[in-house]
C-alpha cells in the first residue's frame, strides 16, 4: 500500500515533465522570430544556473554570490581549448564541466568554516578574483578584448549553428538539469543536503558528514554552471570577462528568490518569469532596471516564499483533493 501511494505521489512529476518536453519539442514551429527564439534559448541557459544554484543554495543552504565564475570557467575553458588548442566541442564540453567542479570543491573546502554572510562575502570575493584574471591575463585570456570566434559544435557532420539548432540543444540539457537535480532531491544525497540547510547542527548528531556535503554541494552546483557556460560560449560565438559579472550572480539569485528556494520547478519558473521580464522592460531603457527591482521588492512583500515555494507533486495533488474533495469526505464528517 505504501509503495502504491509513493508511485501515485510521483507520477504528476513526471507528468510535468512530459508536458515540459512535449512543450519543448513544438514551441520551435511556433516560434518562428530568430530574436524571440533566442530569448527563449537565453532562458534555457538561466534555468539551468538557476538549478545549479539551487543545489547549493536551495538545497544545502550555502549563500553564494560569485556562482557567475563558475559559469565563466566553463566557457573560458571550452573557448580557449576550441579557439587556440583546436579541440572539438565535446571533449571541451567535458573539460570545462570538469574543471568549474575542481574549482568549486576547492572553493568549498576554502570556505568550510565560514557561515551566512562571511560566506557570501568569500563567494563574491572569489568571483571577483577570477574576472580580474580574465581581464588581465592577457596572453591566454585576450583580456577586455575578449574571444571571439567560437566554432559552433558539430554531431556527426551537423553543425549547430542556427537558433533552432542550439534550442534544441540547450533543451536536451534542460530537461537533463531538471531531471538530474529532482533525482538528487529525492536521493539520500539530497536529503542529507536538506538536513544541513534545516539545522546542521541537528545534522552533525544524526551522523551526518556535513563537510562533506558542504564540498560536494559546491562541487555538483559549480558543474552544472562550469556546463551551461560549455554551450555558452559557441552560442555566442564571443566572450569576455563583462558576460561574468557580479550582477549576473544577484540575477541568478533572484530568480530562486523569486522560484522559491528548493522548489525546482518553482526555480525553473522564476528564471523563465525574470529572463522575460528584462525583455519586455527592455523599451523603458534607463528606467528599467528601476520597475525590475521594484517588482522584486513587490513580489518579495507579498510572496516571500516565492511563486511555488515548497512546491511538490504531492502538494498539489493534495490541494486539488482539497478543492474537489474525496468520494465519502462528506459521509465520512456526518459520521464524526
């Protein structure tokens, strides 16, 4: 019985992602504008940020205010290995993803004995170091100048090198970003992270090894970054250390503000909701970023908890119950 009513408990999540898929698959012939298309691409790479930082802030707990640089490794590795070294995308792919988790394990055992605030500030401090790297190292970096050039990646002859072809492509790592962090979710793995966020100190005395999780939570959320900036970098055929800046990390924040801080669907709603949101303001210019904020404050007053907050399958399925209500329910009250 209990196996049967964990099943029914999951089965609206996969159903989501099914629809999510099936939405992926057609918005293609739907969207026909090359620039509304590449809105929808550029949300494809903040949903999967958004979730990488989910796992570090939403899931363990973690402040962190530099997450850009380990999306700027990713895409400064994969650029100089195609550009200079004349490797093809997917051994850079694998490398850049590697080499942002080797950077985020080793920021997490840097910062094991720091907390709250003093963390956030190590985090942005860290990311600020990297893009003065980028930005003077001239000689392997190119410095403000940046690099431009970047092959588009190729499959067995096919060149990705149209806006359909990359949403495809970054769809495909959407759907694997979402899947992969709502396996880790419900994984012990997960709940150990959430058991650290909760109370660590509670943690500690259920025998949990909270140093560790604390380095493999920035490592699991330092690739998934380190891995949208792999796709990045091609997509864009240019970067420079202004793609990777302190504003990036408070936008990726927001959006789990905004999502709900360990909600994965809520995060991928909130990155969707902001990244649109920017556009549609774009017309207002200089007062812009004013209405965004103001915004924000208004959500933040209103929905502290983000639009989805603690959403779950289990949840809504719950709350739809609550709002029909069960066969008997009523028979059942006359009873008591």
């Amino acid at each position: 019985m209990a196996k049967t009513k964990q099943n029914r408990a999951s089965g609206p999540s996969g159903l989501v992602l099914a629809l999510a898929v099936a939405v992926l698959v057609v918005l293609p012939w739907v969207v026909t504008n090359d620039y509304h298309l590449r809105i929808v691409v550029l949300s494809g790479f903040y949903v999967i940020l958004a979730l990488s930082l989910n796992i570090t802030t939403g899931f363990a707990g973690l402040l962190s205010l530099g997450h850009a640089a380990f999306f700027g490794l990713g895409s400064y590795t994969t650029a100089l290995l195609m550009v200079n070294a004349g490797w093809s995308f997917w051994p850079a792919m694998v490398a850049g993803t590697a080499m942002a988790g080797v950077i985020g394990a080793l920021l997490g055992i840097m910062s094991l004995r720091l907390r709250g605030d003093y963390l956030a500030i190590a985090t942005i401090c860290f990311a600020e170091v990297l893009r003065l790297l980028a930005l003077n190292w001239v000689s392997v970096t190119r410095g403000p100048m940046g690099i431009p050039g970047i092959p588009a990646p190729e499959l067995f002859g096919y060149s990705f090198d149209s806006q359909p072809a990359f949403y495809y492509l970054v769809g495909v790592l959407v759907v694997v970003v979402i899947y992969t962090a709502t396996v880790i979710a419900r994984s012990p793995f997960g709940r150990a992270l959430f058991a650290l966020r909760d109370n660590e100190l509670a943690a500690e005395a259920m025998g949990i090894d909270t140093r560790r999780y604390k380095v493999a939570a920035f490592t699991v959320g330092a690739m998934f970054a380190g891995l949208a900036g792999t796709l990045y970098a091609p997509w864009q055929t240019f970067i420079s250390p202004d793609n990777f800046t302190l504003l990036e990390s408070v936008l990726i924040l927001c959006m789990l503000i905004v999502g709900g801080l360990g909600s994965i669907w809520g995060v991928v709603c909130g990155a969707i909701l902001l990244t649109l949101s920017l556009e549609i303001l774009r017309p207002l210019e200089d007062y812009r970023m004013a209405v965004y904020g103001a915004l924000l404050v208004v959500l933040m007053i209103f929905r502290p908890q983000g639009i989805l907050g603690d959403f779950s399958a289990r949840a809504l399925v719950q709350r739809l119950r609550g709002l029909v209500g069960e066969p008997g329910t009523a028979a059942k009250e006359r009873n008591q």
